[in-house]
C-alpha cells in the first residue's frame, strides 16, 4: 500500500447497523493548508477578494467576492467560479480545488442530521405520487433553511438530510449557527402549528473533530468522516419527532442555558453515555 493510500474498510469497522466507522489510520493525511483555508484562518483569499470587491454586484461569493450577478457573473462563471451546488452562497472554484486535489482537513465543526420519523408510514398511507410531493417539499425547505444559516448540505439520503456547519463559512459559532437552523427547521416543517406538523421530524447536533474534505477516487464526495459523524446521525436516531437533541459539548459551546432538559443516552455501538440537551419549537 503506497503513501496516503486508505485501507480497505472490513466488517469489523461497521457498526452494528451497517454505518462505516473509519479508524483514525484509515482516514486521509491532514493538510496543513486545507485546514487554514476550512477554518478561516488563510490569508491566501486576501488579494483576490480585494480585486473581486472592486466589480459592482450582489450576491457574492462569501468566500472570495466572486459576484453572482450583474455583468461581471458570466465572467465568473467562465472561471469556474459560479454558485457551488451544497452550498449557493459559495462559488463552486472556491471548494472544487478540494475535489482536484483530493483534499481536506482534520478540523473542529459542528454536524446536523435530521430525518422524518415514521417515513415508511407515512409514505404507504400518502401513496407514492403524494409522497413524492411531500419529500420534494421536504428538500426544498431544508436546503432554504439550511443554506440561509451558512450550512453546507452535505447530502440527502431518503427521508434524512445531513448538514455541515464549517468554520469558514459558518463562523466561529457554527454550534449556535446549528442549533438555529434546527429550530428553523421544525417550524418550517410545521411543527408548532394548530394543524401539527406535514412532516415530523427528529434532529442531532453534536461538535467536534472529523475529517472534512474529498473522499473517494473515481467517484469523489465533498464530506465529514469520523466518530463525530457517527454521533450526530445517532442523536438524530434517538431524538423524537419535534425533537431537537443537542450533545451537551455542543449545548456548552452554543450557549444554551443549562437549565434545559437534559437526558442521558446510550447510543449503538458506544459504551459511554452521552448527555444531551433537549430542545423543542
């Protein structure tokens, strides 16, 4: 196995559910640069959005000025420097140097899973042309609120929808960003309302280190890696609809007050428990 290679991925690092679990060996060398550049500590975007900046237009690019629109949008868009598909309020040149290089970081940041409880139900009593509808309304909303709190949206995998809050972009309080964007998110599934909510859904939040960046040869994906991960999707598991179940390292960092709900969870495949805060509409 040559420098930088990953091992194969073997039954015995999947979780009892069938979810991946990399060892920290398996995962791809930090980078020093993409480090800088995905906690917003590199200089190396000073210049250009200094240039950018002086081209007279909105949106722009919240990492590099690109503009979006006006005159000088299918200028950038020739430089590759159009609106990014996880995220719109990036250009896509800003984090497709990522995916060329195959490169990311080991770094701090704040993860949000959420998926509808009772999808299987729900989608057998609708029928599919119904249910088609509901999930397509259930993207949309999503991808709103998460991209309007600076999220990445990672991806959607059925009825569940997995965000990345990214320092660079989320900024220093990615936790608090989270925690925002959860709540916005049960109130724009209509959790709160006389009629209850179109779509029920159950939310994990949860800080802390993972490897952030490209993963995969032939086929790449610009996503998280590592035990933080597993956690967030857990919480997400565990919380009940109309739930919002934050880790209490995330509550800490996010401000909330201490005085909230709190719960004691065993979570598959970990042997120590995990307080969490709970959070409603």
């Amino acid at each position: 196995m040559g420098p930088g290679s990953r091992p194969a991925v073997t039954p015995e690092d999947t979780t009892s559910d069938g979810d991946a679990t990399l060892p920290d060996q398996a995962l791809p060398v930090s980078d020093p640069q993409w480090r800088a550049l995905l906690e917003g500590t590199s200089g190396s975007f000073g210049s250009g959005r200094r240039f950018f900046a002086l081209i007279p237009s909105s949106p722009r690019c919240k990492m590099c000025n690109a503009p979006f629109a006006g005159f000088g949008a299918p200028v950038m868009r020739l430089m590759d420097r159009g609106r990014w598909a996880k995220n719109p309020n990036i250009c896509s040149f800003c984090f497709n140097a990522l995916e060329r290089g195959r490169g990311g970081a080991e770094i701090d940041l704040t993860l949000l899973f959420a998926d509808i409880r009772g999808s299987t139900t729900l989608g057998e009593s609708m029928g599919a042309a119904s249910f088609h509808q509901l999930m397509g309304r259930f993207y949309g909303e999503m991808t709103r609120v998460l991209v309007a709190n600076d999220a990445v949206v990672d991806k959607f995998v059925g009825d569940e929808v997995v965000a990345l809050f990214i320092p660079v972009l989320a900024g220093p309080d990615h936790p608090g960003r989270a925690v925002q964007a959860a709540r916005e998110m049960l109130k724009a599934t209509g959790h709160g309302d006389a009629a209850g909510p179109w779509a029920p859904l159950g939310i994990g939040i949860h800080t802390g280190p993972a490897y952030v960046g490209t993963v995969g040869d032939t086929v790449t994906d610009f996503t998280a890696l590592g035990d933080t991960v597993n956690v967030t999707a857990r919480l997400a598991s565990a919380a009940a609809g109309g739930e919002i179940l934050v880790s209490a390292d995330a509550a800490a960092l996010a401000g909330l007050q201490p005085d909230l709900e709190t719960r004691h969870l065993t979570l598959r495949g970990r042997q120590q428990s995990l307080d969490v805060r709970v959070l409603h509409v």
